[in-house]
C-alpha cells in the first residue's frame, strides 16, 4: 500500500506522539509498503529517511505559514496535494493542527480516505485546558474535520469514551500505538547510566524513583515532588531522579519548588536522556513514578514495564485498566499521600516489587509486538482503502 503520514514537527523532546509516527512509519516501511511522512519540522527524523530506500520511509518536509491558523505555503500545497493523489489511505496526527484539516480536504477531493489519531487531545482534562479555544475550533472546523474522516483513531477504550461526544456522527477506533520493542529485548543494565549520572545516583542501596517524561503541567511533577517531601517526612530515604525538559518557565518553577521544600539533597534534574542511557536508567531505579492529570497511551510507562521496573501512575492515564492488568503497576489516587503510600508500600516489599517487574516485563513483551499491533493497522487500513 502507499501510505502517507502527517505530523507537523518530529522533535523527540515533544513527548511520545512523535516516537509513535516514527515508530509506525519505520514499521510499515519494513514491512514493504511504499510510506511518505510529510512534516513541517523533520529535525529527529532518522537521516536515512530523507533520500528512502528499500525497507525506509522517505520524508518530504513542507513548508508551512506561522500564525493563528498555520497553512502550508501554496508551493508546499502543491507538493501535498501530488503526493496524496498518489495515495491508497492519509493518517494525520493531532487534531488541533490546521493544517491537518487542509491535507483532510486535500485527500477528499482526490478521493483518498483520511484517518485521524488524536492522541488524547479530545480527554476529558485535555478539552479543559484552553477549552473556549477549542470549541469554538471544533464548532467552526473541527467538528466536520473528525466527522468526514474514514476513521477517528483512539489508542484505548478510556479514550474513546471520553473523545466520541465531540465528534457524535464519526467513526471511532480503538488501536494501540507501535511500540518498537528492539531495544528492550536486550536490556544494557543498570551500570550504564550509573556511570552517566554517578553524580546523582547513589553508589549505595538507597531506593532511586525516577520520573522520566516531558516536563509539563499536566504531568503533575509538582505532586511528585510534593510526595518527595511527604516521604522525607515520614523517615524514608530514596533519591528522586526527573528527567525531561520543557518550557524554561515551568522547570524553573519546579526547580524553586525543590528548594522551598527543602529537597535538593533528595531530587536531581538530570535533563533530556534518550538511547540507551534512557534505558539503563529505567532499569537503575527501583520505581517509575508518572502521577499524570492525563495520558491517552503513556510510552514511558510501557518502557519501563518493558524494563522491569515497576510503575505507579494515576488514572489519568487512559490504559490505566491494562496496566494494572499486567501485574506490573500500582493504579494510585493523585494525591501526594496517596503517591507516596503507594511507594512506601513497594519499597518495603522488595519480592511484591520485584514480582512486578518480571510479570510486567514479561506482558508488555507477549502483547506490544510491533508484528502483532501492525497487523491490526495493515488491516485498518484497508479496509478503509476499500470502503472509501
């Protein structure tokens, strides 16, 4: 099949959105289908990728205008619109994204079927944040945008409960990401990153929890370090790593906290970690902690099941139920008592821990094969190719 893609910036450092695209593209491609990623910002697209080849995708980077409602420039139109014609299905990622809506009505006059991942942006909490903004978009727009689609595409049940009133005439789906396992099949170990960070990872047993993600507010860093101080409180010695970046403002914002609470003996930032320095570091702390408003997949929490290390999260994250399923991960209420009950009671029990994180392992390994999920795509779509 010949599938094209869209996601207007491919930067890693925005969050999981943007390793799912690659994830899914890299995968299709491998698996022999002719696969096109057009993107405005291609700056963590693979180089391999720009000239193609047998197995690779090819990237086609399009220009598009600044501004309120960004569009692609007329030159960067015509580039679309030629390569879409030659298109069997168009998945376009996020649905805020003006220009999704112009490649959407590009691919129907040319007769190709569009679908739309909307990756969590139509949750409940989400639809909260700026949500004047985006009625008025999804009234004006948007609404007709997801509508028209040949498929909505959700990537939990959670997900589509949530999502589906704002698009009451569509056609939801429930598909999981592509989650590249390669890297966790063989794990580095934890000496890795213990000699990256032997600045701030213990040499001794004192317990290390990590939170590895963006740096956002959504994703509730500042509960977590609330708990931090709950458990110092309460006697418990643990080393607290956040790693991730985000807007100057809100990491300096974390950072005073930190200090006001007395916590930098406690808490270290350790900034943006990829490869496998990212993976040993997951399997050097002894709990993953994600105490999220929201989460429609949440790939740090898959890669740290992956790793072995056990994860407490919220049910802000919309996979919470298969999480818990997987015997690897302790679903806690978001608040900082709640957090730190829930860590107090695994650090105490070093078999239920360590428990956890075979049985975790093992789930994520048995059911996220990238073989298993592209299967359920290949066949999405088609039968979208063929209905449309």
């Amino acid at each position: 099949m010949k599938i094209v893609q869209y996601m207007s910036r491919m930067k890693l450092e925005d969050g999981g959105v943007v390793r799912a695209v690659l994830d899914l593209c890299g995968a299709l491609a491998a698996r022999g289908h002719d696969v096109t990623l057009l993107a405005c910002d291609s700056s963590d697209v693979p180089l391999t990728w720009h000239s193609g080849g047998d197995g690779l995708p090819r990237v086609h980077t399009v220009q598009g205008r600044s501004g309120p409602l960004p569009r692609l420039t007329q030159p960067a139109t015509l580039d679309a619109q030629r390569i879409i014609q030659q298109a069997d299905v168009l998945h376009l990622h996020v649905p805020w994204d003006p220009i999704c809506i112009q490649l959407g009505r590009i691919a129907r006059q040319a007769g190709v079927p569009y679908l739309v991942g909307i990756h969590g942006m139509l949750d409940d909490w989400s639809m909260k944040q700026k949500s004047l903004k985006k009625r008025l978009y999804l009234a004006i727009k948007g609404r007709r945008f997801l509508e028209q689609a040949a498929a909505v595409h959700c990537t939990a049940q959670a997900e589509r409960e949530q999502s589906e009133k704002w698009y009451p005439k569509g056609r939801p789906v429930v598909l999981p990401l592509i989650f590249d396992l390669e890297e966790y099949i063989d794990l580095p170990g934890p000496q890795l990153a213990r000699q990256a960070f032997a600045s701030v990872i213990p040499s001794t047993d004192e317990p290390v929890l990590l939170f590895l993600s963006r740096l956002h507010p959504k994703k509730r860093v500042d509960l977590l370090i609330e708990a931090a101080g709950e458990l110092r409180r309460r006697g418990v010695s643990f080393k607290l790593l956040i790693a991730g970046t985000g807007d100057e403002p809100y990491e300096a914002q974390l950072r005073q906290l930190v200090k006001e609470r007395a916590l930098t003996e406690q808490i270290a930032f350790v900034g943006f970690v990829t490869g496998k320095e990212k993976v040993s570091l997951y399997q050097a702390a002894h709990l993953f902690v994600l105490p999220t408003h929201q989460e429609n997949w949440g790939f740090v929490l898959l890669e740290s099941l992956a790793c072995g290390t056990p994860v407490i999260t919220t049910k802000g994250v919309d996979i919470w139920p298969e999480l818990e399923s997987t015997g690897g991960a302790v679903i806690a209420d978001a608040s900082p008592d709640a957090i730190a009950d829930a860590i107090v009671a695994l650090l105490s029990d070093d078999p239920r821990r360590q428990s956890m994180g075979v049985k975790g392992r093992d789930w994520v390994l048995r059911n996220l094969t990238v073989e298993r999920v592209l299967d359920r795509y290949e066949q999405l779509y088609r039968e979208i190719s063929a209905r449309d």
